[in-house]
C-alpha cells in the first residue's frame, strides 16, 4: 500500500460512513514515514494514520473544544480503536454486523495492508455512533 | 572483513562534526536560530507536539518509497534518507525536542531505534553537542 492506495481507500472505506455520522475529511498528509487523513465534526475528529516503515496503523478519536483537540495521550479524551472496540464491540448485533459487511462490498484490497485498513474502517464503522452517541 | 570496516569508517565520517562536513551545508549556524526538531516514536504524536511551537520541524518530507521497490528496499531507502535528516538535524544546530516513546504503540519502531542510537552515538563524538532535550 503505498500512499495513493491509503487515500483511495480512506475516500471508498472511510468517508461514506464517517460523512453520515457529520465528519468532513479536512487533512491529508502523505510522506513516506507518515500516511494520515483526519476528518472532523463540530464535536470530534477522527484520525486515521499508517507509517509505512513499521506497519504500524493508527485510528484515534480526538474530542474538540473550542476549536482545539484533547490531548493524544490522554486516552480518556482521546480514544483509540482499540479502546472503543473493548468498550463497544460486545454490544455489536448480528444484524449490525451483517449490514456492516455489506457496506463495505465493493472496496477492493490488493494487499495485507489494505486489507488491515479496511478492517479497522469496519470496527470503527460498528463503534464509532456508539461511542458518540454514549 | 574490508566491508565491514569500509561499513565503520562511513559511519565514523558521517557522525563526525563540522570539520568534516563543513562543505555539506549541514553545519550552518543560523539555523541555530531557528525553531526546534521534534522527534518522537509515532508520528501522529509528533505531528500533535509541533504543532504546539512554532517554527519547529519534523521529518515530514521522506518521498513516498513504498512506490518505488519491493518491502526490503523500501524499508533500506526510508532508513537511509531517516538516517541522513537526523543527522543533518544534530549538525544544523537547533533544538532537538524527543517528546519520547509511544507506550501504548504494539511494536516499536525500527525508526525511532535508530534515532536513538544516532543521538547516543553523536553525543559521543561530539561532547559539545547537548543532546535530545525531553518536554
């Protein structure tokens, strides 16, 4: 995956259901350590981030006050996937699920990095209104 | 047996100071002036810490490699370009700010590793230089 791919699939992946929960994509950032793409509502932003070197991918959930972002290291304030995937994912139905899968039908995947994208684009897609809504 | 030293002698050279790279341009005072290197293990976490001071630098501007080979090459030409903005950062002169490790990141970074061991090395050749300063 290099960084047209991530941003390829963060427009197919990300943006359809991030769009309905009043995200707007609003950064890119490309650099050959550093892939990140951060979309933004009135009250969060989420942060989607993939550093090519390590294979290490990020998504984080920043809450917004007065313009400014929580701190992110403070995991209360600034969730990541990981986080709300423990608090949320039990709650998950089978129907969600279902309907989650069939979302996401037509991105296409070339490798196991993109394959690692589109998955945390899912869990995020299962996760995310519960988080915002709780 | 004459690789490996051919290997420690371009290590030796590059972490040497001003004298040796006068004409590399990496050894310009006032970039002495100018705002700080912050250097972390996640980038995200670096990108958030810059921008809290002005005028500071990150490594932001590694072409994309992933376009030009297969993983092992990549990976070598990332390390390599890294390895040369580190240093080029030691010898310039500014602030290098290490807002440090990522405690919660699964691996650690090959990146920051090497960073590390470049700074340790450095400051041993080069007593003068003050080191990574930690916010």
């Amino acid at each position: 995956m290099n960084g047209q791919d991530f941003l390829r699939i963060a427009n197919e992946a990300f943006v359809p259901f991030l769009k309905g929960l009043g995200f707007v994509m609003d950064e890119l950032s490309i650099s050959g350590r550093f892939y990140r793409v951060s979309f933004t509502s009135s009250a969060h932003a989420v942060s989607v981030s993939y550093e090519p070197g390590d294979d290490a991918l990020f998504v984080m959930v920043f809450s917004r006050k007065n313009g400014e972002i929580s701190d992110i290291d403070d995991r209360t304030k600034t969730p990541r996937l990981a986080d709300l995937n423990s608090r949320y994912m039990a709650t998950v139905t089978s129907e969600e699920r279902t309907e989650n899968e069939a979302a996401f039908e037509s991105v296409v995947v070339n490798d196991k990095e993109e394959r690692l994208l589109l998955k945390v684009a899912k869990e995020l897609r299962l996760v995310l209104p519960k988080y915002l809504g709780s | 047996m004459s690789r490996l030293l051919c290997v420690l002698l371009t290590l030796l050279f590059s972490l040497s100071g001003p004298a040796m790279g006068a004409n590399s341009g990496f050894a310009d005072s006032s970039l002495a002036a100018k705002g700080p290197v912050v250097n972390g293990e996640t980038m995200a976490q670096v990108e958030q810490a810059a921008a809290k001071i002005p005028g500071s630098k990150i490594l932001n501007d590694i072409p994309d490699f992933r376009s030009m080979g297969n993983a092992d090459q990549v990976t070598s030409s990332m390390m390599q370009y890294n390895r040369k903005w580190i240093l080029e950062q030691m010898r310039s002169g500014r602030q290098i700010i290490d807002i440090g490790a990522d405690a919660n990141r699964a691996t650690p970074s090959i990146f920051y590793q090497m960073e590390q061991n470049m700074l340790k090395n450095y400051q041993k050749l080069h007593p003068e230089f003050s080191g990574a300063v930690t916010p």
